[in-house]
C-alpha cells in the first residue's frame, strides 16, 4: 500500500526533522513532477509548507554500467546537483563519499593544528 505521501508505488518518502528527500526508481523518472505536486498537496493539506527555494535534483548514476541512460529532463523550480548533502553526509551521484571523506579529514587536520 502506497503512504498518503506519495501517489506512485516504488517512489519513497524520507522525512528527518524538517528535511525529507523523495527518492524515485528510475522506473518512474517521467512522474517526478507530479510526485513532487501531489506531496505539497499533501503537505498544505498538513498545514505544513514546501520551501521551494531549496529543492534540488540529484541522479545516482552507475558509470560501470554499460547501458547508458539520458539524463531527464529538469523541473521547473528544482535545482539539478551533482553533489548533495544528506543527513551531514555529502553524496556525488556515482554514490561516492570520497567528498565526505576528505571533508572530515580536512576538519580533523584543523583541529589537531589548533592544538
């Protein structure tokens, strides 16, 4: 049974405080548009609101993969990344963390010079 929060079967909705994160399989690319419509539908119906301003796009791509897909085409209003924060952790679309990584040890290496 699909969540009141989403309209379509295999798409899925991440809620943490006041983030959430829509994941939808690549079976349904073509219906992320009216994913998103209907979950700030359901979210005014929430007395709740979207912050559109900070929308973003990301599209987990495996380069290993011999069949190559076409990117989607963009949504209006929605800001396509190829890196994103999720929870603190910094994803790329090929799902690497090497960014996080490094990121971390940066942080560490200021703080021990502080020291």
């Amino acid at each position: 049974m699909t969540p009141p929060y989403v309209s379509t079967d295999g798409n899925e909705l991440c809620k943490y405080a006041d983030d959430a994160y829509l994941i939808n399989p690549a079976v349904n690319v073509d219906l992320r548009s009216a994913e998103l419509h209907h979950v700030n539908e359901w979210a005014l119906v929430n007395n709740s609101k979207l912050n559109l301003a900070n929308n973003q796009e990301i599209i987990f791509t495996d380069h290993r993969r011999k069949t190559k897909y076409p990117d989607p085409d963009e949504i209006p209003f929605v800001q396509q990344v190829r890196t994103i924060k999720i929870l603190g952790v910094t994803f790329t679309s090929s799902l690497s963390v090497t960014l996080h990584v490094h990121s971390v040890i940066a942080s560490c290496a200021q703080t021990l010079y502080a020291l």
